[in-house]
C-alpha cells in the first residue's frame, strides 16, 4: 500500500460513552476502556499506539470521569479532547449519537478505534495516513458477533456486512481510517444513531469510495471470554503479582505507577500519608479525586528477591520503620475495637451477604468440625486483642508491597514500601505495629503468586469443606524467623497469630470466587486453631 509521509495533521477518535454491557459485573464500578490487562487499562494500550502530538478526541458518558482522570494523569504531555456525551444508555443513545455529538472536533482526516480494540501489531498505517480510506479486519471470522468484511484479491473491501449477514467474511474490529471525512459526515444521520460509523462506511462503500483493508491481530476486550484470554497472553513476565479488587486497581503506565480507588476520602487520604510515611513510600505527584500517581521505582518485588537473609534484613528495617508514637492510649485501645472487633463483624456479615454464604456450627474443614465463626469471634478476648501497640505504620504489608531496590554504592538493599493503608480507623498519623505484623504474616501464608497461577483449591459438599494451597518452602523458612523477630521484639505471638486469621475474615468478601472462600475458610479455621491452642 502506498503512503503518504509522516503526517500529524489527522486525528484519532476514541468513544468511550457505552456502558460495557457483554462484560456484567466487571463494569459495575468502571468503563470498560479502564479494565486492567497487562497491568495497564485497555485505553492505554490504544493511545500508546500514536505519537504524543496527535489529537486524541475522546467521548465520555459511562463513568467518563475516571477516564479523564487516568488520561490526565497517565499521559500529561498528549493532547486529548473531551467530549462529554449526555445520553449514553437508553433511549436514544447509541454510538451515531456519540459521533454526531463530537462532529465538530473531527472535521478532518481521522482514525476512529473503538475503546474495547486492542491491536498488538505494529500499526506504521495508523502513524501515515494512507491514500485512501481504510478499514482493519481480522483472521476471525464475523460470526453472528461481528460485522465482517467482503475484501477482494487487490485488497480493497467492497462491502461491509451486518453481523450474521456473512458469517464466513473476516470480522471488522472497529478501527478504521477516514480520509473523506466531509462524505461521512454526510451520512452520519438519525438513521446511524444505533450502528455508527459502520453506516456511514456501508454508504461509502455503495457510493464506490475506496476502502484498503488491512489485517491486524486482535483482541475484543469487550467480550468476556476474549478480555480474559487478553489478560494471560498479554502479561508481561517481569510485571508485578497484583489481585484485582472491584472498586481498585493499581496501573503501571510508562514511567508512572497510578492507583486507583472509587472512593474519593480513600485517594486523599493515601496521598496525605505519603507524606506522613517519606522516605519509606514513593513520593506522590499527582493527584485527582479517585487516582494518585508516583514515579515508578525500579527495583524488585520482594516475593521474586526473599531469601532468609534478605527476610532478616527486611523485618531490622521495619524495626526503625514502626517508631513508637505517644497517644492517648485510652482513645487508641477504643478505635483498635472498632478497627478489629466491629469491622470484622461486618465484613464476615458482608461476605455471607455477597456470597450467598450462612453461618454454620456444623462445619468441617479440612477434616476438624469448627464452630460458628459467629460464636467464635464470641470467644476472642477483644480486650487483649485491642491493647495495641501505636506506631508509625504501613497497613498492608506484604511482599507485593515491598521493593528491593537496586544496591547502592553502600552495597545495601534500600527498602520502598507500595500501596500503603489509608488510615486506621478513621486516624492517619499511627496504627497497631499488630496489625502490620499480622499482614506480614498473612503473606507468609497465602503468595500472590500462588494465587494466581490457580495454585489452590477449595471444595465444598454440604457441611465438609476442604481447602489446599501450594506453600513456598522460603515462606515457611522466613515465617519461622519471623516468630523468633516477634518474641525477641517483646511482642506477642498468640495475637499476631489471631489477628491474621481476622485479617483473612476481613478480606474474603473482596475477593473473586473461589479464592473468597479459600480466605474465608483460612481464617476460620485458623482462628479455631489459635483459641483452641
């Protein structure tokens, strides 16, 4: 195909207004161009594939906020245009609505690219406009899911189809390149509010207007069955082991990490403690209501880099890291309750809630009949338990969240602590050294990794539950020094062994089936064991 030179005077349109439907569940709480797949939202693999000086307009509706949130914060030197859409579900929306609303910013040569097309090849026709218009297909075949293409011997497609109308003709995947744009803004009327640009383009090419095709590989992220296939082939090996939760999400975007959260108090709260736990966390650059950026440390997560001497090296630094700090120990002993005692009950109420799941007396775990979890916590001493111990703290440490910077001239392991905890109980200046204790020993048990490699079981007929999981032979290795630490520092191991069964309690219901119910039962069962022993 012959191309023009280098030019940057086209745009890119990229509508972003529907709702995800096919995807259920996994848009309940974001736009479907924010799922994560390789560590970074599907809309970062799209606007990555063009130079930072072309004008990307993007149309916004479903929880278009938080895509002009990440956009601004992941890529503050490209040139992006919002257009916010009005009617993005129901009556009356539909993507030629969205193009007609964002007509006057696209009045010149333009790619259009859905938010849900992820193309791995090199695109040089997308970095040159070519000659001619131009329309990308696929190996896949149209099916009744996608429209499909009729392309000739000389490679210039002749006719677009509805879906089913042809099966058997290679799938379109939403990407194409508009050099008549005045034509298809001709067409783009109340008869194309449901099928977009796709209408215009079927007039075009019955108006004998020449469409190149060309063949890319392709992922449709809005499928979900394709999205997860995505999610495997595209990770990369070095990448970090991250568990995805419905309303978080951390994104490595270039040299930026950006975290994620609908909850505007979570997002200010963490940036505010950035500054509270410096040097040991990245330094915060930005900031929006629900996303935080930093610069990207390089170095290795601790899980790829633990080794009994690094492990011993790790628990000296977060000696100096937990400084004691004086407070009200009256006021402190009374938000541990509510922190520990309280929130458990609830997430163990929410996690029944969620997942169908009732207390049961009559359980067996993995052989061992268990009571309640109700009438358990029932016997859990909350006045031992909430005797804490106030000191600077992380919240959520573990080795995902530990990073082994590279040696310095001191040929020492600098230690960056990630995704710190945003508060503790409502208090963001100190917490319970318990509670991180905890959270290191609950990493010990259960590796990301692990998890995500389906390393794990859980069975469950009737009343008889069994549960298994892979160990690593370091972890078991490091949690023995790890009770030694504990007992050498003058603290308690009993508690740090009960409250990391609460911790699993606390975080079943935030995790996906069946790993929910591996935590659940964990913790149950160990904390069966702890006031048993």
């Amino acid at each position: 195909m012959v191309e023009k030179e280098r030019m940057t005077n086209y745009k890119v349109f990229l509508p972003c207004a529907g709702t995800g439907a096919r995807l259920g569940e996994f848009t309940d709480n974001v736009n479907k161009a924010l799922l994560s797949v390789g560590n970074k939202p599907v809309i970062s693999h799209i606007v990555e594939k063009f130079d930072e000086d072309i004008e990307i307009v993007v149309a916004l509706g479903y929880k278009g906020d938080y895509i002009r949130q990440f956009l601004t914060l992941a890529y503050p030197n490209r040139n992006f245009t919002f257009v916010d859409i009005d009617i993005y579900e129901g009556e009356g929306s539909g993507l030629g609505y969205t193009l007609n609303k964002c007509r006057k910013y696209l009045q010149s040569e333009f790619i259009f690219i859905s938010n849900d097309t992820i193309i791995t090849d090199e695109l040089p026709s997308l970095q040159k406009m070519s000659f001619n218009n131009w329309i990308g297909y696929s190996d896949v075949n149209g099916g009744v899911d996608y429209r499909s293409l009729s392309v000739g011997e000389n490679g210039i497609a002749d006719k677009l189809y509805e879906k089913n109308e042809s099966p058997s003709s290679p799938a379109y995947i939403g990407v194409c390149g508009i050099k008549d744009y005045e034509e298809f803004w001709s067409l783009i009327d109340e008869k194309a509010i449901l099928t977009g640009e796709s209408y215009a383009i079927q007039k075009m090419m019955e108006n004998n207007t020449r469409f190149d095709s060309i063949k890319f590989e392709w992922y449709d992220t809005g499928n979900r069955d394709i999205l997860l296939k995505a999610k495997e082939k595209l990770k990369q090996d070095d990448e970090p082991n991250i568990l995805e939760k419905p309303n978080e999400a951390i994104w490595f975007v270039e040299d930026r990490v950006i975290k994620f959260c609908i909850d505007t108090d979570f997002i200010k709260n963490r940036a505010t403690r950035s500054e509270l736990l410096k040097p040991y966390v990245p330094k915060v650059l930005d900031v929006t209501e629900n996303m935080y950026s930093y610069k990207k440390v390089n170095g290795t997560i601790f899980s790829e880099a633990v080794t009994t001497e690094n492990f011993k090296f790790l628990l000296d630094s977060l000696k100096s890291f937990h400084e004691p700090i004086k407070v009200n120990k009256k006021e402190f002993k009374k938000s541990c309750l509510g922190f520990y005692r309280d929130k458990t009950y609830q997430r163990v109420d929410d996690y029944f809630e969620r997942f169908g799941n009732s207390d049961s007396n009559k359980e067996v775990i993995n052989g061992t009949k268990v009571p309640s979890v109700k009438s358990l916590l029932d016997r859990v001493d909350w006045n031992w338990i909430t005797d804490g111990v106030p000191v600077r703290f992380h919240g959520d440490l573990h080795f995902e969240n530990i990073l082994v910077s590279e040696r310095n001239n001191h040929n020492t392991l600098p230690i960056t602590l990630l995704d710190w905890r945003q508060d503790f109980c409502g208090g963001l200046d100190y917490g319970d050294v318990y509670y991180d204790l905890a959270k290191l020993m609950h990493g010990l048990i259960i590796s990301h990794d692990i998890i995500n490699d389906d390393l794990y079981s859980f069975d469950r007929s009737m009343n008889e539950i069994k549960y298994d999981f892979l160990r690593k032979n370091i972890n078991i290795d490091c949690e023995d020094i790890f009770v030694e630490y504990i007992n050498e520092w003058g603290y308690d191991v009993k508690k740090v062994k009960v409250m990391t069964s609460l911790i699993f309690l606390n975080i079943a219901m935030f995790h996906h089936y069946p790993y929910c119910h591996l935590l659940f039962y964990l913790g149950k069962n160990l904390l069966n064991k702890s006031l048993e022993n």
